[in-house]
C-alpha cells in the first residue's frame, strides 16, 4: 500500500491551487491520510506562488506542517524566482532525476 501522496503541481489556476493542491495535500498530512505528502512544484505553479501572498501563506502552512514541497531549480532560475520560492521555505533544486524515480516507483503520482 502506498504510503506517500506524491503531487506535481504545474497549473498557474489560483482555484485549482487552492481548492486541490493546497487543501488535499495539508489535509492529507494533518488528518493522517498519508504518513508522507510530497508536492513537486514545477513551471507556471511556481511563478503563482512567487505573486500570490495568500498562496505563499497556505505553503508556508504546509510546509510548517509536515509537507515536503520541492521547486525545480531550472524553472526558478529562468523565471527569476528563486529567492521568493527560498523565502516561503521551498527546497529548490534540479527536479528532473528526482521526479524520474517518482515515475520509476510505479507509485501514484497526482498530477495538476
């Protein structure tokens, strides 16, 4: 059984963000729906968290909450976001062999 809610988070949508990504995965860890939550933010998800200050807080929420929220280096540095994805506590590093282990584990992986 998998343990491990694994998301990669690439829509800009504000609704989608928070009405999927943001609530399923902090419910998820909270409520104890999976021991382990993982949300791979990569491309256009990234930007909307750099401008968005009420989708920086509820990563910020997350994050102090157990969730592991990861942002591609690549996508960070062309966008020249990096600094404001540091600031809301995201780990940024190149995700490419990271979400190729994903897809090797034949686990589940929630795409949005």
């Amino acid at each position: 059984m998998q343990k491990e809610a694994k998301i990669l988070w690439t829509s800009d949508n504000k609704e989608t963000a928070e009405h999927m990504v943001l609530l399923y995965a902090h419910n998820a860890k909270l409520k104890g729906w999976m021991e382990e939550v993982t949300v791979l933010v990569w491309g256009a998800s990234q930007r909307l968290i750099n401008e968005d200050k009420e989708i920086q807080e509820k990563v910020k929420a997350m994050i102090a909450d157990g969730v592991k929220v990861v942002a591609c280096l690549k996508c960070a540095t062309d966008m020249e976001i990096i600094n404001g994805l540091n600031a809301c506590n995201i780990d940024v590093f190149y995700t490419g062999e990271f979400l190729s282990e994903w897809i090797k584990s034949g686990e589940t992986i929630i795409t949005v």
